[in-house]
C-alpha cells in the first residue's frame, strides 16, 4: 500500500481538499493519509499554523484571545462547509480554548493546526481517525523516539485498513504534546510509511518535485527525475527545501522509495527518492545548492604536517565554543575552518583566543561573508572533467572560487565564493552543465 502525506498548500481550502480526495480516491492502495494543518490560499494568506502560534502567544501573554482563535476556527468551518460535511469542532475549538487558558505549551498550540485538519480529512474520506499523540512518542529530552514510535504505531496501524493520522506531532511518555520542527509532517509521513511497510511514500506539494537548482536564481530550472538519498541529503543540508531534511531516516532504512508529486498535477511524474538506481541522471549533475552567511577561519602554522594531533586541537578550539564546522579543507601548513557567521561572530574572540592556546599558530585570518556551493551529482563519479567544467564557467563569469572540496564519494564538489558573487556562480554552473550539454 501506499502512504500519503499531503502539504498544507494541498488542503488550504476545500477546493484544494476535493483534489487530494479525487487524488487518493483514484488509487485504492492510497491507504494511509497524513496532513499537515492548512496552509496558505494565496501569496498574502496566513498559515493555519502560524495564526496559532500567534494566538497562543497572546494566551500566554495573559491577552484576550477570542477573536485570533475565532480566526483560526472560521479557516476550518469554511473547508467543512465547502465539502458539505456533517461535521462541528465546536467542542474541540472550547477544549482548545481551556487549554490555551491553562498555558498547555505552544506545541500543543500549534499541533492542534494537523489534529484538526486531520479530523476533518478522516471525516471527508471515511478514513479512521488516529491520533498522532498515541503513536508518536519522544523521549524525555525531546529526541524523537523510533522504535518505541515503531512498535506502538505498526501495532494500533495493524488491523486498521484505511486511516488518517495527522502530521507534525507526538507526545512525551506523560502525554504532553511535541511537534518536529517546522515542516515536520514530512517526517510523520516517513514515520508511517515505515510502520505499515508500504511500497512507496508519496509525499504531495505544490511542486512537481526537486528542481536541479532554486528557481528564484535560475529561471525556469529543469526538474530532477530520480535522485538517491545520499544526493538529497546533501542538497537538502544546502538549502533545497521541497522536503524536510529529516525526512528520508526512517523509510530509508526500509527502502521505501518517496515520490515527490503535485497536487496542482497530478500527473506529473514528480521525483523519485531512492536508495540507489541504475538510471543515470540526465545531466552529469543531479542538482545545485548553497547557502550565504560562512566564515573562514584560516589558521596557519609552519610545518603543521608533522605536528601529530594538530588537526585535532584547531576542532577543539570550535568545539569548546560550541560551534559545529561545515568543512575543513587543509593545506601542508594551513588548515581552514568554515563556519556560520551568524553562530560563530559572538564567540569569535573567545575562539582566537582557544586557537592560540590549543594550536599556537604563527597566525590566524577570518574571512567573512562567504557563499558555499554543493554541485551534486552520482554521475560524477564516471565523469571525467567534471571539476574542469566547473571552474572554467566560473572563471568564465568572472567568479574568485575561494574553496575547493570534493568529497571521497565523489558525490558532491564544494564551492566558497564571495557571498555576493553566489548567484551568478550558480547560474554559470547550471548553464554548462544543463544548457551547454556536451
Ligand atoms: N504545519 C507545520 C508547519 O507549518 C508542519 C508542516 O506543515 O509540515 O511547519
């Protein structure tokens, strides 16, 4: 069978509810439905979600907070009339209301947008209703808790043919409500595919699937067909967000495929997230992503190869200040360390500071405002000249590449560049590979 999880742009409104169920009711094997809470109508509209962090916030503030709740209230009651369901939330909008009094979290608060919409797809469809908070289970430090979540959840799915259990949220073992973070209902749909074992995980948007780079920066950019976990992984670390990144760990394991698909198009073919294919991606490269806002810690040190540990005590300098490293390439006697900026500025002292006590090294310069660049391609490996390709568009478009990185996988190639020569980097990239192609 199949689980499928759709978006909230994919039930922001009725009309969007009476596509997911024309959706699901075309394919008998579409048996267990994860929704998020409904997103937004239009390119001003507010996300179900947010209106109730918002209104919990004003709850907790001691504000009255009839009129946000009532807000949030007529988002549902317009979707249950356009479906002309027999269906009132009065009594779940009062518990609500008790609760927000009673300051039950904004977890609670914002779990409630799925909980909902969830009832009202269980309703809509005549599915079992199943409440994420009684199969879903976090630990006490708040890390999400697999197998006790496996267990409980393949056990009460077992003999349940047909069910809907809303995305984003769990509990605690005392019962309190948790969500993911933001975007999590990806993960739930994940989580269940796993549980019942299904054939596939279809995971419903409003894009047809990953695009080989972010149509904010390249116009109109091809679609990607297949992609493996590994590539995703890493475009998703970068910054390509159709799909939380946190996603893929629980069908991976089982390898259940996920295909990404559009509710706006069904047919669409989407893109498939697999283990691993034989099918060659079209272009030597799967995918481009970066993300601005690195620094680089250059630390430099004469004779730095022979020196057993040093690598290791420049990391601890980082790892004392609590700042976790992005990449670290390294030369005979310098070694440089990339980092947030926004993470790493308020302690960067205190790290120069740890550098020459732990390192001692002749010196140290920070190069801020830094862009890194992740080409990824499982095609690359059998690729000759792919790196070559790489730098002579850059250089071609008049782009200093700051950092070089290639992974021994050979999966991906890393690029620093000047935070303000990024999208044009981006752009040279995608044309030799995707315009030009040889
Ligand atoms: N509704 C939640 C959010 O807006 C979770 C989700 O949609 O996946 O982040």
């Amino acid at each position: 069978m199949k689980v499928v999880k759709f978006g909230g742009s994919s039930l922001a409104s009725a009309e969007q509810f009476a596509k997911v169920g024309k959706i699901i009711r075309s394919d008998e094997l579409r048996k267990y439905v994860v929704p998020s809470a409904p997103g937004k109508r239009d390119s001003k509209d507010t996300k179900v979600t947010d209106m109730l962090y918002g209104c919990y916030a004003a709850a907790e503030a001691g504000e009255n907070f009839k009129d946000k709740l009532a807000a949030i209230k007529a988002r549902y009651d317009e979707i249950i009339k356009g479906l002309g369901l027999d269906l009132s939330l009065e009594s779940e909008f009062k518990t609500i209301a008790e609760n927000f009094k009673k300051k039950a979290g904004s977890d609670y608060a914002a779990s409630r947008g799925e909980y909902l919409n969830g009832i009202i797809m269980a309703s809509f469809l005549g599915y079992e209703f199943v409440d994420a908070a009684e199969v879903i289970k976090f630990d006490m430090e708040g890390n999400f808790d697999a197998e006790r979540t496996n267990e409980l959840l393949s056990a009460r799915l077992e003999n349940v043919e047909r069910a809907v259990v809303p995305g984003f949220y769990g509990s605690y073992e005392d019962g309190r409500v948790k969500t993911f973070s933001r975007g999590g209902s990806d993960i739930t749909g994940s989580i269940v595919a796993k549980a019942v074992k299904a054939e596939v995980y279809e995971n419903w948007t409003d894009v047809s699937g990953f695009l080989i780079a972010d149509p904010r920066i390249i116009d109109h950019p091809k679609g990607i067909e297949t992609i493996t976990y590994r590539e995703l992984r890493e475009l998703a670390y970068m910054g390509a967000s159709v799909l939380h990144e946190d996603a893929i760990f629980p069908v991976r394991t089982e390898g259940i495929p996920i295909n990404i698909k559009n509710t706006n198009a069904p047919e669409d073919n989407g893109t498939w997230i697999v283990e691993s294919t034989c099918q060659k991606s079209k272009y030597v490269i799967t995918g481009i992503a970066g993300k601005k806002g690195f620094c680089s810690v250059n630390v430099d040190k004469a004779m730095m190869n022979s020196e057993v540990g040093y690598g290791r005590r420049v990391l601890q300098a980082f790892e004392e200040n609590g700042i976790s490293f992005e990449h670290v390439p390294s030369g005979i006697d310098t070694m440089t360390v990339f980092v947030h900026q926004d993470e790493f500025m308020h302690k960067e002292q205190k790290v120069v500071s740890a550098l020459h006590r732990l390192a001692k090294p002749d010196f140290i310069d920070i190069e801020s405002d830094l862009a890194l660049i992740a080409v990824v391609g499982r095609g690359m490996k059998s690729t000759r000249g792919t790196a070559g390709r790489i730098f002579s568009a850059l250089a071609h478009a008049n782009v200093n590449v700051k950092m070089i990185d290639q992974g021994s996988s050979e999966l991906n190639i890393i690029i620093g560049v000047a935070n303000e020569d990024f999208e044009t980097a981006i752009k040279a990239i995608y044309d030799i590979f995707v315009l030009v192609q040889l």
